[in-house]
C-alpha cells in the first residue's frame, strides 16, 4: 500500500509536461477573426493544408485566382488579408 501511496503522491506533485509551442497561434486567431468578419470561407484539406476562398460577392482582382492553396496559417492570413478591404 506504501508504493501504491508514494506512486500516486509523486504522480500528483509532478509539475506538468510543457506544452508544445504553435508558430501559428497569432496567424491562426487573427485569419479566423477576419474570415469570420468578412465571409472569407478557410477550408482545411484533409491531406493537409488549406483552401481560402473570397467572399461571396467579390468584386475586387482576387490575387489568389487559381490558386486558393494555403500550406499553413501564415499563409492562410496573408490569403485572407487580401480579400479583406483595407
């Protein structure tokens, strides 16, 4: 019962394992807060990266025509700026 006790104590004095970083955080929570803003449409691909497409209704020079593909957050923020109106 003494292991079962010290295991358990020493499991709950353990300090926490560090969470990984995410380079994209900022990039993220800002392409979302826009698209959401401005009906930019972020679709993730299930191989892996993104399709931004305009919102409906765009009038401007789409910058991104024929090619939507985003590989990464960064990108997907630079994608969306593009589509929000300065």
């Amino acid at each position: 019962m003494e292991k079962t006790l010290g295991a358990m104590l020493v499991q709950l004095t353990r300090a926490p394992t560090p969470r990984k970083a995410d380079p994209h955080r900022k990039a993220r929570e800002e392409a979302k807060k826009l698209a959401a803003a401005h009906g930019v449409e972020i679709k993730r691909l299930k191989d892996g990266g993104f399709n931004v497409w305009p919102p409906k209704g765009f009038a401007g020079e789409d910058a991104h025509e024929g090619d939507h593909f985003a590989h990464d957050y960064s990108e997907v923020l630079e994608h969306v700026q593009a589509y929000v109106p300065a």
